[in-house]
C-alpha cells in the first residue's frame, strides 16, 4: 500500500520527475510480487513437512526449545562419566527437546562403559515415564527430577504430590484424609491411565483448595511405581543433582568456549555430528593428558597399538577359515529366503 500511494503521489508530480519515481516504485512492486511467490512457493514446501519447519540456510536444522528466544539449530547429546569427566557418548539431534533422548544415551554410555550396572542422572528436561521405564526394563538406573507443571500448584491448590498411594487398596489418600477409588481406566496418548476420585469432594472443607469442579481427580500411569521408586532414590540422594550439574556442564562449557560465539560451522547432521565428534575426541585427548600425562597417554597409545597387533597375528592365520564360514553362512542365508519366497 506505501508503494501505491507513492505512484498515486508520483502522477501528480511533474511528468520527468514523475517518470523517473514511477520506474523505481515498479521496480520495487515487482520485486515484491517475485518474494510473495517465493514465499507462497516455502509455505507449500512448510505444510508439506512433518514437523512443519524448514531452515533456509541449513536444510538439517530446526527449532530448539531454549530458554527465551528459539535458536535453529542441532541438538548435542553427552553422557560423561562422572569420575574422570570423559565424555563416553555423544549425538548430534535436530530434535528440539530431550524428552526422547534419555534411553538411547544411557545404553550407549554403558556399552561404551563396558558395564552391567549403570546410574544415568539427568536434569528435569529429559523426564518422560517411558523412556525412563525403557531405562528400568534395560536394567539401567536412572534419577531425573519430575517437572513441577502442575496448574493446579500454580493456582495455589494442592498438587498430586500432595495424595499419597496406598498399594494396598489401590487408592489415594487426599490431604483431608479421605480416600480416592479406583473408577476406571483410560488409554491415552498410548498410555494406560487409571483414574480415582472421592464421592465425598463436594462437601469437604477443603474443596476451594482442591478443585474447581465437582469433584478432585486424580489419574495414576500403569508403570508409575517405576516413577515412584526413581522419585525415592532422588529423595533420598539430593546431592546427585549436584554431581550431575559438576559433571556434564564441565565439558559442555568447555567445549563451548573452544568453538566461540559461531558455534557449529559446518551445516547438514552429517557434517555438524562429524565436527562435533573432532571437539569431543579433543577434549577427551587434553583430559586423558591432564589425568595420566602426556607420556601415560602416549604410553596407553602404544599398548593398545600392541593389542590390535596382536589380534591382527591371532585372526590372519582363520582368517580363510572365517571367511569361508561367512561366505557358506550367506549362501545359507540366501538359500532359506529363496525357499521362504517359493512357499
């Protein structure tokens, strides 16, 4: 509309000046009609994608949930070993939370570990009762603190923390001291739910405190004794917060610092996660160095030099033999799913 009423304003100027704003101002209201069906051409593409994004500089990157502003980037996943401050494992994500991430890096820091008994700590943004039930069933200990989301507590009403579960009689117990029942049960979001809730909320002295409806209902995961216990283990080691915050921001900061304000400066996952990959084999190279020295480091170089030497000498004599199971194994192989597509 500016540009328009500028034409509008250039006609009634004096012809040579008149002609000389009015080709600059189509000049502009074309260049302007060219970006509109660029940019209808970007929403096409936009609702044509999953997760409704797309970066125009690095086709790979996308939102990240941070704190104030949103950042486009990658996402950086590390475990670090909480005696030695080395990172153990690390991934690079385009996935803008890390709710889903929690298992994943717990099971690659154990087989990286080499280890059956493993305790991963993490802050409350990796909370998310199945990955820490895929942690449990994995046979992985896991402490992350639940997030305090409740609107409820925010209101100034009482919270779920504030019904305590009676396994016994599988019900809750409210802060009036009445009991909550089981009512039914529910599936959502993949979930199975189970609700409970009092007859008695209605003319309970504590209902202002409690609920805006009729009645206080209170809704119970099929799994949550695993979120139950994990809760006690955190209660009963508050420090562990502590410890983590010491143990895996160390490395972060420090890696931060090395890049500068830039960060990242390769584009595309694949190239970001090989970048990321050089960072933490030098920070793990500076920290061995800082633990045993430079000559331990060189030391524990040669000896695993010596190792794969060693089972170089040991494999090349089977190695026809090994090659010609593997060569029979794949032809056995072939030979079955040939059988399974004639039937």
């Amino acid at each position: 509309m500016r540009y328009l009423a500028a034409l509008d304003t250039a006609d009634r100027e004096e012809p040579a000046v008149a002609q000389t704003k009015s080709a600059r101002l189509q000049d502009k209201i074309a260049g302007l009609k060219t970006r509109m069906q660029e940019l209808k051409a970007i929403e096409v593409r936009l609702n044509e994608t999953a997760d409704k994004q797309i970066s125009l500089t690095d086709p790979d990157a996308r939102s990240m949930k941070t704190r104030g502003t949103g950042m486009v980037g990658y996402n950086v996943q590390t475990a670090v070993d909480a005696q030695h401050h080395l990172i153990v494992a690390h991934e690079v994500t385009n996935v803008g939370t890390d709710r889903s991430q929690l298992s994943s890096m717990a099971k690659q820091a154990r087989a990286a570990m080499g280890t059956q008994n493993l305790t991963a700590v993490a802050d409350r943004g990796y909370f998310k009762g199945e990955e820490i039930l895929a942690c449990h069933e994995a046979g992985i200990t896991v402490i992350v603190p639940k997030p305090l989301t409740s609107g409820s507590k925010a209101e100034g009403r009482f919270g779920k923390q504030d019904f305590i579960y009676e396994p016994d009689v599988n019900a809750y117990r409210c802060p009036a001291g009445q009991r909550l029942i089981w009512r039914f049960a529910s599936v959502e979001n993949g979930m199975t739910l189970h609700s409970y809730w009092s007859s008695g909320c209605q003319v309970c002295a504590l209902h202002d405190q409690c609920t805006t409806g009729k009645e206080r209902r209170v809704k119970r995961w099929e799994h949550e004794a695993v979120l139950e216990a994990m809760q006690d283990r955190l209660d009963n080691a508050p420090e562990m917060m502590r410890v983590r915050r010491q143990t895996v921001e160390h490395p972060f900061g420090t890696i931060k610092s090395w890049m500068g304000a830039t960060h990242f400066l390769m584009k595309t996952l694949d190239r970001v996660s090989t970048e990321m990959s050089l960072h933490v084999l030098a920070y793990n190279l500076k920290r061995v160095m800082k633990l045993l020295g430079i000559g331990g480091l060189i030391d524990a170089v040669k000896a695993c030099g010596l190792l794969l030497r060693s089972i170089r000498s040991f494999l090349k004599p089977i190695a026809p033999a090994l090659r010609a199971h593997l060569e029979n194994a794949i032809c056995t192989v072939g030979f079955v799913k040939t059988l399974a597509q004639s039937a």
